[in-house]
C-alpha cells in the first residue's frame, strides 16, 4: 500500500510539473511587483520628505509659486497601491493554481510604460520650456520597467514594453517641441533626432530585456525538464531499484524506448501461499509479506539488480537491464543465494514463520524497454528468456528445490555449488532443458 501510494505521488508531481512554469512566471510576476511597490512607496516618503525640506529650492525650479507640489508624492502612492493590488492579484493566482490572461499581462506592461510618459506631460505642463522636462528624472524611470521586464520571463512582453515606451517617448517629444518656443532652446534640443535616438534606446533596452527573460526563461524550462524526466524515471522504476542504480538512470541521456539486451532473469514464489494465508490474518499476512520482501528486495538492489514486476506472492528480477554490470549473470546467482540465506536466517531466529519458496533463473536476449502511454509508462522486459524462467521456478516444486538455473546460466558460473537435475520438459515447450540445482546441502 505505502509502496502503492508513493509511487502515485510521483505520477500527479510528474504531471503537476507541465504547470510549474505558469507557478514559475506568476513567481517572479509576485516578485517583480513587489519591487515596483517598494520603489514607489519609498519614493513618495522621500519626495514629501525632500520637497518638505527643500520647499523653496523646488519652487524656484516652476514658473509660480501656485504649483500643487504635493502632486509628485501622490502620484507615487497610487504607482504603490497600483503594484500592491497587481501584487495581491498574482499572489491569489499561485494559492489559487490559476495561470494569468494575457491581456492582463500586457494591459500592466502598457500602464507601467506609461507612467514616466504621464508623469514628463504633467510637468511640461507646468514649465515655460516643456521640452526640458526630459532632463528631470522621470525619463530614467522607463529604463526601471524595462529592466524588470525581464522578470516577467516573456520576451514578447519584453518587447511590447520596449516599443510602447519607444513609442510613447517620441509621440511626446513631437508634441513638447511642437509647443516649445525654438528661441528658448540650445539647436542641439531643437530637432526631433535627439529625441528620436533616445527613444532608440528605449526600444534597443526593450529588446535587451526580451533577450535575457528568454535565456532565463530557458534555463528554467531545462531545470524543469530535467525535473520532469528524473520524476518520470523514478515513477517507472519505483522503489524497487537501488539509489545507485536511479542515479546512473538518471545521469542517462539516451531514451529507453526498446532494445535487445543480454539479460538474467530472476523468478521468485513463496510455495504454497494460499494455504499461509489461511493460517494468518491480514495484518499479521501483510507484515510476513513486507518482511520477505524487504530482504529479498535489498538482496537484488545489491546485486545491481531491478525489481521489475510484483507477483502477489512473488516477483520478477531483472539483473543487465536497463544498466549491465557485465556479470550480470553471476550476480543474479549470488543474489538468489543470498536471498535463501537471509530467508532462511529469518526463519531460523523465528522473525517470520517457517516456509518453502522457489527461484528460478534463466538467461538469454530479450526486448527491454519502456511500454505504455504518454500518461504512465512501465519498464519492462518480452521474451522467451522470461518465460522459459517462470517455467523454471515452478519446477522447484516438483524437483523439492529452492533454486534452480538453466545450463544457459551455469557456463557463466565458477566455484558454486551445483547439482544436475536432468532433462525435464518445461510446460508449454516442446523441448527438454537441463536444470541445475544451485548451492550446498543437497
């Protein structure tokens, strides 16, 4: 069950992923508009502080002494409220697993654009020579927009940002040199070029930005396809593979879609199930499984070996696929014998009640890869090889034997015990294999 479980968290995480990026981009949207309301909060403190202070510096800069000075500071707090409630909007987005409308995104990029715009109209507004206001502030705080644009990891948004202040910039300086008395500027402010080349730069920062958001936008969509992919190996493999072995999976670029492989297989039945499970009841039947299991499953991973398939009371291990040791054959030896010691061993210090089982191995080419739909995969392993194994395993009980091997297996064996068994006929085949019983204590 807790098996069951685990593995159905990795399979909804691994779907989960494909909105990860949407969680990512409303991420750094939260992020981006938190800056933008910390700069215009502190910017409105300090410029009712400043204009407090140097009240009468301020108004020697304006045509009269009637200009609403306090209209900087409040339009400062409305910038902040407009980030706070954009900041709130996004933030519900993320609790709420909502991805953002587009026009949403670009109706903020186009308000953001313009509030140096509308800022530079209204002093111009106030000043004898409006062309000049583009030497005030203002006109730098287009460049804070477009370098956080970047954060918004959208580079067509990048772009419309960039062109909306390109845009912006020139329409407003044909209208001030339009009003402005040519008298009263230097030739060098007089021709639309100078504006026009700025506003270039608007436009060239716009695609700077667009340039970076797609590289950290890429390098995101590659941290979470990697993600994706380790997520999608751990779920076809389970937990029945060793970490070491995960981990070389993983280290694996090349896709595991089907193979031939050189391959030992690995049969394993607790005999006589049914009647074990008439004598125990379910809680005491689940805890006897789990502990064979567990020392038959540590037993395989050590081997670098993979569990590939519960049998209810048995399963089928794959020792040489997907990775091979290059003794694959011998390990898949030394694990079934491994696997009797320390069954036996339980049973000897009466951790679980006495039983028989039976193993099989059997070795040989087989088609290996992963089967299944775009939703859920499965590794595993077709061929000849598997069947004639199971048709081993269940020659130990006729033979009264733990383990048994085909003759495939034991020419790759040195200094292990064996015991010929003779000529038998596997069900379902037409011809006689030579079985060998593995161990000592015959």
């Amino acid at each position: 069950m807790r098996l069951t479980v685990a593995i159905n968290k990795l399979f909804f995480r691994s779907s989960e992923l494909d909105l990860s990026f949407e969680k990512e981009l409303l991420k750094s949207e939260i992020i981006r508009t938190k800056i933008l309301f910390w700069f215009f909060f502190i910017g409105a403190v300090l410029f009712s502080v400043q204009v407090s202070l140097i009240r009468k510096s301020f108004l020697e800069f304006l045509p009269d002494d009637d200009f609403p000075y306090w209209v900087p500071a409040v339009y400062f707090f409305a910038n902040a409220l407009y980030a706070r409630l954009l900041w709130l909007y996004f933030q519900r987005k993320v609790n709420e697993g909502k991805k953002v409308h587009k026009g949403i995104l670009y109706l903020s990029g186009f308000i953001e654009s313009s509030i140096p715009t509308c800022a530079l109209l209204f002093f111009s507004l106030n000043y004898p020579v409006p062309v000049l206001v583009f030497a005030t502030p203002p006109e730098f705080v287009y460049f804070i927009f477009l370098i956080l644009a970047t954060l918004r990891l959208n580079e067509k948004l990048a772009v419309f940002i960039g062109f909306v202040s390109f845009f912006e910039f020139n329409i407003l300086a044909y209208y001030l040199l339009s009003i402005t008395p040519k008298e009263k500027l230097d030739p060098l402010l007089a021709g639309q070029f100078i504006y026009f080349a700025k506003s270039n730069i608007l436009l060239i920062s716009g695609l700077i930005s667009a340039f970076v958001a797609r590289q950290i936008k890429s390098a995101i969509q590659s941290t979470l396809g990697a993600e994706k992919e380790k997520i999608q190996i751990r779920h076809i493999f389970g937990q029945h593979v060793s970490p070491a072995v995960v981990n070389r999976l993983l280290e694996q670029t090349e896709e595991r879609e089907g193979e031939i492989r050189h391959v030992c297989i690995l049969f394993f039945d607790i005999r006589n199930f049914t009647s074990l499970s008439e004598q125990m009841d379910v809680k005491a039947l689940i805890r006897f499984l789990n502990q064979v299991f567990t020392e038959s499953i540590e037993s395989v991973n050590a081997h670098n070996g993979i569990i590939n398939k519960f049998l209810g009371d048995g399963f089928m291990a794959v020792f040489g696929a997907p990775l091979s040791e290059g003794e694959d054959v011998l390990n898949a030896v030394k694990s079934s014998l491994d696997i009797r010691n320390r069954l036996n061993r339980l049973i000897k210090n009466e951790h679980i009640q006495n039983f028989n089982f039976g193993i099989g191995l059997h070795c040989g080419e087989a088609i290996t890869g992963n089967v299944g739909s775009s939703e859920r995969k499965e590794y595993t392993v077709i061929g000849d090889v598997v069947n004639v194994a199971s048709r081993i395993e269940q020659m130990n009980k006729e033979l009264s034997s733990q383990i048994l091997a085909s003759e495939e297996v034991i020419t790759f064996l040195k200094d292990i015990p064996i015991k010929n068994r003779g000529e038998v006929f596997l069900k379902g085949k037409t011809q006689s294999k030579v079985l060998y019983q593995l161990g000592d204590g015959f």
